[in-house]
C-alpha cells in the first residue's frame, strides 16, 4: 500500500488502464478459444453421430452369427477413406469383434463409457494420440436363450490431433496478439492520461505561484474540464479565504503595533522627561498614577486579545445557565447609570425573555454594546434596549439616537481595532475591541450580531437560540 502511494496519477492510471484492456482481451480471448473449441467437438460429434447411426442400423439387419461376420465386412468397406476414424465392437464377454487398425481401445474403458454415459463425447488417450469418441451398446436382430435381442458395445472415436494442432498454434497467437495489445494499451494510455491531466500540471503550475505577497492569483475556471473546474473554484475560494485572512492579519498586526505604540510612547516620554531632574513626592506619585492608567489600559487590551484568540480557535465555551435577561439588563443599567446621567441620557428597557447563556459573557457582550451606545448617543437623547421572544430564539436591540454610521463603516464595526472616526482621541476610545469581542461572544452562543444605522437611529441586533 506504501509503496502503491509513491506511484505517480499518470502511473496508476496507466496501469489500471492497462490492466482493465488486458483483462478484456483476455476474457475475449478465452471466450473466442471456447467457441472454437466448441465448433470442433460439434463438427467431430457431427461426424461420429453418423457413424454410429450408420452402424446402428447395420446392426439391426444382422439377424445370424454369420451375419455378424458379413457385418464387420461392410462395416470395414464403409470406413474406406474416413483417415483417423476408428471403430471397434465389443461382445459382452469383451471380445473384440471387430477393430479398425488402430482402434486399441481398453474394451473395459469403452464398455464403462457406453453404460454411464451413452452417446456423450469422451476423450480417450491411445499410443500418444488423443481421440474424440463415443460408445454406446447396440441391439443386433440375433436373438439369445432367453429371446432377448443380442447387443454388443460399440466405439466410434476420430483423432483430433489436427485440432489440438490448430488450437495451439490459435492460443499462441491470440496471447501474442494480447500481451502486444497490452503493450500497445499501457503506450496509448499513458499518452491519454497525459494529456488528459495536461490541465492539472497547469493548475500545480498557476498553484506554485501563488505566495503570500501574490494571493490575488485565481486559476482559470472557464479554461478546464468540467470534472477539474468543482476543484479551481474550491481552490479559488480558499484563496480568497486566505487572502482575505491573511489581509485581516496584516491589518490587525499593523492596528495592534500602533494601539501598543502609543501606550509605551507615552510611558517612554514622560519617564524621560521625569529623569531630567530631581521631583517632589507628589510628582512622582502623580506621574506613576498616570503610568498606571497606561498599563491598565494595555492589561486590558492584551486580556481582549487572548479572549479574541481563543474565540478564534473555537476554545471559548460558555458555562450556560437559564438567565431572565431583563433582570440582567437592569443590573447594567445600574452600573451605566452615572455615566448616562452625566451624559443626560435616559436608559430605556421593553419586553422580556429567558435564554440559556454565559451570565458573565452575556453580561461583557451587553455592557460593550450600552458603553458604546452612550458614547455616541446624543445628550438629551435615549438609549433603549428591546427584549423580544421569538419561534427560533430571542433577539435583544440595543439602539440611541445620534450621528449615523456610513453603510461602508457598518461592514467593518465589528473589524478589531476599528474606529468609525479614526480622529476620535483613542484614550477615550477604549482598546477598540469592544463590538470585535462582543460579536465573538454571540458567535460562541451560536448566534448572529447586525448593526444598521439609519435616520439618525443606530442599533446593533443579537440573535440567539434558546437552546
């Protein structure tokens, strides 16, 4: 199996080729020698059933022991010019009749094959010679003691050496003529499989080009066999998968080299410019507060980061429990309540439903959405949350009035480290991996997250199953 493995396509489908020709050829081969086989013991039965009919019916016309005698006389006469028929007849006590010149049959072997099988062709093996004969027990005119027609056993056998002749030299013909056509076969075949799997080596060609700095590359779908072209395009759509994974990847190594730039450029500066010279307590202890903030806020963004990874690759499972999500809401509330006060935003909550979550999950993924809703709410507006049950789940809207998100910027809300206005100071911002970390939530619970933002009206959606 190993080593069927290291075998190149193009060689196993020659060799299958090859070997399913061979195998036609040879099952035609011994198909057409049986028939031949066949048409000889028809022609020689042909032959030897005329022979014992005519003898029969001799027999039958012989009614005298000296009639027996004149019988093998014109048997004799009859045989003139048949070359390699034999006859022989044979009484019960086995002896010989009559015989042609070479019918040196075994009496007991002909006499066996006349009482078991009568009139069914044998082959019996005399001198080096094989012949094709039949035996049967024949009824005579003379009658016994008890008045019973006397019968005795007769052979009629032909030398089929001529045919074994002709099929011997037919076999080595017809196995030359197999093993060339086989040979023939495994060339045209391969030549076949070659240019049939001409468009594959072009598509290994286009494929060995593609490198990280060329995923734009597609293979041409329109150009291949039909059989070929299901496998370009699923290669074409892994491509654009990669490529754009690999674009994602780009970004968020160039977002997360300059979000972490500017923390530590920070951190850099001031401890400079503390070292210059000699500070009070106090300065020192306001400046190690202000470097605090920096590493809390760099803590955080590495903490959403290893969340996002494990998101990623599928190890965030949630702890589910059955959870009233208007109770959960109003828990939120309370902890947004200053905050929407010094805004002067009112906190809205309709409707109510229970959903199978993650209590702390849920909880994260609701808070990112109100924190982010009254950022950008206008003062004096509202910030509602809708509780809503429905057939395949529940879906809970999270909406405030204030400026609206371009259709281009709606695409990319959930994009790690993205911002719809990059000018926005980024210590008020946050990491900017809120609604990334909320929708990798939602996803772990099996649901969907959407965002529309019309008329002056944002909402960002939460689909998820009841489970």
């Amino acid at each position: 199996m190993r080593a069927l493995s290291q075998i190149s396509l193009t060689q196993r489908l020659t060799l299958m080729f090859v070997l399913a020709a061979s195998s036609v050829l040879l099952v035609l081969g011994f198909v057409i020698a049986s028939s031949v086989e066949q048409h000889f013991e028809d022609l020689d039965m042909e032959v030897l059933s005329g022979k014992m009919e005519l003898t029969r019916q001799a027999l039958q016309r012989v009614n005298s022991h000296q009639g027996l005698t004149e019988f093998t006389h014109q048997l004799a006469y009859s045989l003139v010019g048949h070359h390699g028929m034999e006859v022989m007849v044979i009484d019960d006590d086995e002896a010989v009749i009559f015989a042609t010149g070479h019918a040196g049959f075994d009496p007991a072997l002909v006499m066996h094959q006349a009482a078991n099988a009568p009139g069914q062709p044998a082959l019996w093996q005399l001198d080096g010679k094989t012949y094709r004969g039949l035996a049967a027990r024949l009824p005579t005119a003379v009658l016994d003691a008890a008045g019973q027609p006397l019968r005795v056993f007769v052979a009629v056998a032909t030398d089929i050496a001529h045919h074994q002749a002709f099929m011997q030299s037919f076999l080595h013909t017809l196995w030359l003529f197999v093993a060339g056509a086989a040979l023939l076969t495994g060339v045209l075949g391969w030549a076949a499989v070659r240019r049939g799997l001409a468009p594959l080596r072009a598509m290994r060609a286009q494929a060995q080009g593609v490198t990280a700095q060329q995923l734009d590359q597609r293979l041409p779908v329109q150009t291949i066999p039909r059989e070929l072209a299901e496998l370009a395009q699923s290669l074409n759509e892994m491509l654009a998968r990669l490529q754009d994974a690999f674009q994602r990847l780009t970004d968020f190594s160039s977002d997360i080299a300059h979000e972490l730039r500017t923390p530590v450029s920070n951190l850099l500066t001031q401890t400079q410019v503390t070292l210059t010279r000699a500070r009070s307590a106090d300065d020192y202890r306001r400046i190690l507060e202000s470097n605090a903030e920096e590493f809390e806020r760099m803590a955080r963004m590495i903490s959403d980061m290893l969340l996002l990874a494990k998101s990623d690759n599928g190890l965030v499972e949630p702890q589910r429990e059955r959870l009233h999500l208007a109770d959960e809401v109003r828990a939120l509330f309370d902890y947004f309540d200053a905050v929407a006060e010094e805004k002067n935003v009112v906190l809205s909550l309709t409707g109510d439903c229970e959903v199978s979550a993650d209590r702390l999950m849920l909880r994260r993924a609701l808070a990112n959405l109100l924190s982010n809703a009254l950022r950008h709410a206008d003062p004096g507006g509202v910030v509602s949350v809708r509780l809503q049950a429905l057939e395949q789940g529940v879906q809970i809207s999270v909406s405030n009035h204030g400026e609206v998100i371009a259709p281009e910027h709606l695409e990319r809300v959930f994009d790690r480290f993205f911002r719809v206005d990059p000018a926005r100071q980024r210590s008020s911002e946050g990491t900017g991996l809120g609604l990334a970390i909320t929708q990798s939530i939602v996803q772990a619970h099996g649901g969907t997250i959407r965002a529309s933002s019309v008329a002056g009206m944002t909402t960002f959606t939460l689909g998820l199953p009841r489970v």
